[in-house]
C-alpha cells in the first residue's frame, strides 16, 4: 500500500482553534503506522469563536450561510499551510465543527462545507464523518476510537480530555468507546470571564477549595446513568452544567478545582468499573493533558493499578487530527472507519463525503 500523505483538520468542543496536522500513514505487516510531520494551531478569534459558539441559534438561512463560510475559511488555513511549508498532500480530511448533535432526534450537523473547502485549498476533501452513521441510529461519536484501536492498541485504555471526556478500550474482542461527561468545556468558559484563554498548569484549580455542595450537583447528574453508548455536546453543558456554575456563590478558583475533582471522579468510575487486569496503562491527550493539576488528580483518583501514559506535545494536542487524517484514508480506501460496537449503530460503517474541487 502506498504512504498517504494527508492533512487532517478538527476544531473541537472547546472552541480553541483550528488543529492542522500534515500525516504520513502506511501499513506495515499489517498494522498502521504514522508520522506527524507539520502541525499549526489556528487559535479563533472572538468574533468567529463567537460565531462557532452560537451557531445552535441560527436560523436554517444564517446557519447554512455560516456552513459555507467557514468551509471557505477552513480552505483558506489548509491552502495557506500547504504553501508555507510547501507540502505534497493527497487529499485533506476535515472534521469540521459541530453546531448541532442530538442523535437521539437523528440530527447532527458539522459546519464547513467540503465543496467550499475543496474549492478554496483547491485539494480534494473527505468529511461529514458523523452523519453515515446517525442515519444507522448510532451516535456518530465518539469517532477517534477506530484510531484508538488501529494506532494505539498498545494502551488498555484512551482517554481523550477535549471540551468533553472520552474513552475507548477493548471489551470481549470488541472496542467499547464513550464520552464519559465533561472536561476542559466548563474550565475554559469560567478561565475566558475571568480574560484568560486558559489555566496555566491548572495553577489556579490548584490554589482552589472544594465546594462539596456543587460536588454533590454534579455527581448527580442524569447523563452518569445512562448505559452506553452514548454521547453528549455543548448542548447538554448549556442545559445542565450552567446553571449549577450559575448558582454557586464560591470563587473561580474554587470553581476550576471543584469541577476538576468531579471530571476525574466520574473518570475513575468508569476506568475501574472496566479494570480486568492488576496493572493498566491509560493513554490521555487532549488539551487537558497539558494541566498538572488535572493529571495529578487524576492520578490520584485512579490509584497504583493505573499508570497514566502522556505523550510528547506534539501528539496530546494533535491526535483528534491525525485520527481524522487515518478516517480520511479508510474512507478512501473503502474499509471501515465507524464501530457500531462504539455508537450503537445498526452496522459498522464507512463514512465521509468526498468532494473535488472545481
């Protein structure tokens, strides 16, 4: 098989920026491999973040005219990095960014249009990577499990800490995979009021209190019962996460540390709840990776029977779009790239939309 040579984009829920990685992906003896070989980060300015953030309320006109500009927006950073570094790239693989998911109603929606993206990069795209599956009454997420399992099936568990907190792991031959609940969507919507993109190391979580009444709160939380599969969104943090941040009466600080204590709790719950083995290695990226605090939490609720795996920077900020990149190829190449063991859909699935410019 040839090396494909592929440039992956995700925006996530957390509304950071736009994620550039320029992939390498080949099979050997069977198994894939990769290389990440130019990465950019794109940080969203506060009009478009804005945008991005509220697209849930846009009238159908507003919202498709949004589709289409931000398709020409993403082009514009693809052709931009393809010609800055001047790279070989046989297509592009985008995730776009969700504005609506409620698969229980049958709908979701990823904005930026492929045909706008082709046309502006003037690269072929594959993308739409969730819709496939949803028609099959699957969730359409968690998606990065296939990577998961094809990339990183050395790790008995993966832990993605984005806006929200997935995980993915092999149970009786099959990959399981779910969003646990939340993770950096609450800390980053408290840390930008108070004018900063983020908290450095989780410095302030750490200085913070617990606030065991909003413990208790969260702890309760519906979503926490549910079997899975199942996912969950900005929608759910709106409706249910909000209000309870809203009402409390402690400090910001206390805010961050109380939320991070409850994230890593409801982390454990589910690590131990499919432990099979004494000794364990869990595998985190995602931006919440990157704070301290966070991970020694972590670490902490997990116990000895847990080792927490974080790789170098490169690959905790930019795996979403390496797993997107490998959708990409699967898609290309006709195998699958969606697990109805991970979604709940009626059969496995290979998804995408490919578009070439014109």
């Amino acid at each position: 098989m040839k090396k494909y040579k592929v440039l992956g984009l995700m925006s996530g829920t957390s509304l950071d920026g736009l994620d550039l990685a320029y992939c390498h992906l080949w099979q050997s003896n069977d198994h894939w491999e990769f290389s990440i070989e130019k990465t950019k980060e794109v940080p969203y300015e506060n009009k478009l973040r804005d945008t991005l953030k509220n697209a849930i309320y846009l009238s159908e006109k507003e919202h498709d005219q949004l589709h289409k500009d931000y398709g020409v927006w993403l082009g514009k950073q693809a052709k931009t990095f393809i010609e800055t570094h001047h790279l070989e790239v046989d297509f592009i693989a985008s995730h776009g960014h969700t504005s609506h998911h409620r698969p229980e109603d049958g709908i979701t929606f990823q904005l930026g249009d492929g045909q706008m993206l082709a046309n502006t990069s003037g690269k072929q795209v594959v993308c739409d990577f969730r819709t496939k599956d949803v028609s099959l009454s699957g969730q359409g997420a968690p998606l990065v499990p296939i990577g998961d399992q094809l990339l990183f099936s050395d790790y008995d568990f993966c832990l993605n800490l984005g806006g929200i907190s997935n995980i993915s792991f092999e149970k009786n031959g099959e990959r399981i995979a779910y969003d646990i609940g939340l993770a950096n969507m609450p800390l980053n919507s408290i840390t930008r009021k108070m004018g900063l993109d983020y908290d450095e190391n989780g410095k302030l979580a750490g200085s913070g209190k617990l606030d065991e009444e909003l413990l208790q709160k969260l702890n309760q939380l519906e979503y926490y019962k549910l079997p899975y599969p199942k996912s969950t969104g900005y929608e759910w943090f709106t409706k249910k996460i909000v209000p309870l941040i809203e009402t409390s009466k402690v400090s910001e600080s206390d805010l961050l540390h109380t939320l991070i204590q409850h994230n890593c709790e409801q982390i454990a719950i589910q690590v131990h709840k499919h432990i099979s083995k004494p000794q364990n290695k869990l595998f985190v990226t995602g931006g919440g990776a990157l704070n301290q605090f966070f991970l020694d939490t972590l670490r902490a609720k997990l116990g000895t029977a847990v080792d927490v795996v974080v790789p170098n920077k490169t690959l905790i900020a930019y795996k979403e779009a390496l797993v997107f990149a490998l959708m990409g190829v699967l898609r290309v190449e006709n195998e699958i790239n969606v697990l109805s063991s991970v979604t709940g859909a009626t059969q496995d699935s290979c998804s995408g939309e490919i578009f070439f410019p014109k």
